[in-house]
C-alpha cells in the first residue's frame, strides 16, 4: 500500500473517531477527553531500567505513537492535539516510527505538561489513563478519571474497526504468519528447544520479543 492510500485511510479513520468521540462527550456533558499514553514503568525501583512501553488503548486507537508520557486533547469538532513530553534521558530515546502517515493529523505539542494543564478545562472534561499521579497533577478529579460509563460507551466505539484498523490487523497478521512458517518449517526437521524456535520467529519477523501482540 502507498503512502498516500494509507494516509486516505487513516484520514477517514480519524473522521469516524471525531464524530463517534462528539456523540458520546456529548451524551456525558463533557467539553474534553485527556487520554494520557501512559507512564514509564520501572522494573525495580533500585535501578533505573524500564519496561517496553504499552501505550493506553484508547491512546492507540487515534495514534500509533509508542511513547510514555503523550497526552492526546480531543474535542469535539476540532483538530486533536498532541502533546509530547520532551525526551530528556541520556540512554533512552523513542523507538524509530514505522511510518510517520499520522503527524499531519495532530496539532503537536511539546514539553507537555505544563502546557497542558493550563489550558485544558478541567471541570468539563475527563481523563483516561492508569497513572493516578498524573491525572491529580493535571487537576482532575478522581470521579474524572476513567469513568464508567464513558469508558463502556468508547469500548463500543473501539469494537467497529474502521478500513485503517482492518488494513493494520491484516499487516500484523501477515507478519505474524511468516514467523509461523517459519518455525514450522524448522519444527518438522528435527528437535528444537523453546527457545530456539522462539529466536527462529523473531528473526523471521524481523522483531524483539516486546514488539510481539503476545509472549511466544
């Protein structure tokens, strides 16, 4: 697929988004949705090693954007912002986009939070995420964060996957069935650890182990 017809589909994605995300803030008497991609999860708080990074779902479903601390500001019939946490350590940097369709899609923002917090309208908006801390630091409420019923009628949303996601669930699939070939092909030719068919995967699918949807 091109650029361009991937760009096209990925428009129309957003444009399904825009007007089904307008329905439900409405429905619940909300201006704004904060969706925060999600906090750096250490993995000992004796060191300072990180956990790959899992964007919120609701964060992945607008951008395909793998990087901790990025907020996304919806509002109803205007451009989605993005607002990006600049990356300030020495070892770590983001890793390499895939694809960078999604840019032009997004009022972008950086250095994040401060910015953030002073101009989007508390009171009449909600907060998605599982970072309790940042949610408080932005002056939301805990009754703002993830609420129940605004978090089942998105679920809904999410659950009619647009010609974007279906191209993106074919891609995937694809990728995915060449690491299982494969292995299966090695598999039929003699006996091999778990691990050497893991590694027989990885190589096939050109990925590390954190990239894969599932553990292997």
């Amino acid at each position: 697929m091109s650029d361009s017809e991937l760009l096209n589909l990925y428009t129309a994605h957003l444009a399904k988004l825009g007007e089904a995300y307008g329905r439900v803030l409405a429905a619940n008497q909300l201006d704004a949705l904060v969706i925060h991609s999600g906090a750096a999860q250490r993995q000992s708080r004796f060191d300072d090693q990180y956990w790959p990074h899992k964007p919120t779902p609701y964060f992945a479903h607008w951008c395909p954007l793998v990087e901790a601390d990025a907020f996304l500001v919806i509002r109803p019939g205007q451009q989605p912002a993005l607002y990006r946490t600049a990356e300030s350590s020495f070892w770590d940097s983001p890793a390499p986009l895939e694809s960078h369709h999604f840019w032009g899609a997004f009022e972008v923002v950086v250095d994040s939070r401060d910015k953030l917090s002073s101009c989007v309208p508390a009171k009449t908006a909600a907060f998605i995420g599982d970072d309790e801390e940042t949610c408080t630091a932005l002056g939301f409420a805990a009754s703002q964060a993830n609420p129940p019923k605004l978090m089942a009628e998105l679920d809904v949303v999410r659950a009619h996957k647009s010609d974007y996601e279906r191209h993106c669930i074919g891609r995937a699939n694809r990728i995915a069935a060449t690491g299982h070939r494969a292995v299966a092909e090695r598999f039929a030719t003699g006996e091999y650890s778990e691990l050497s068919l893991h590694l027989t995967y990885l190589e096939a699918t050109n990925q590390d182990s954190w990239q894969t949807p599932y553990g292997n």
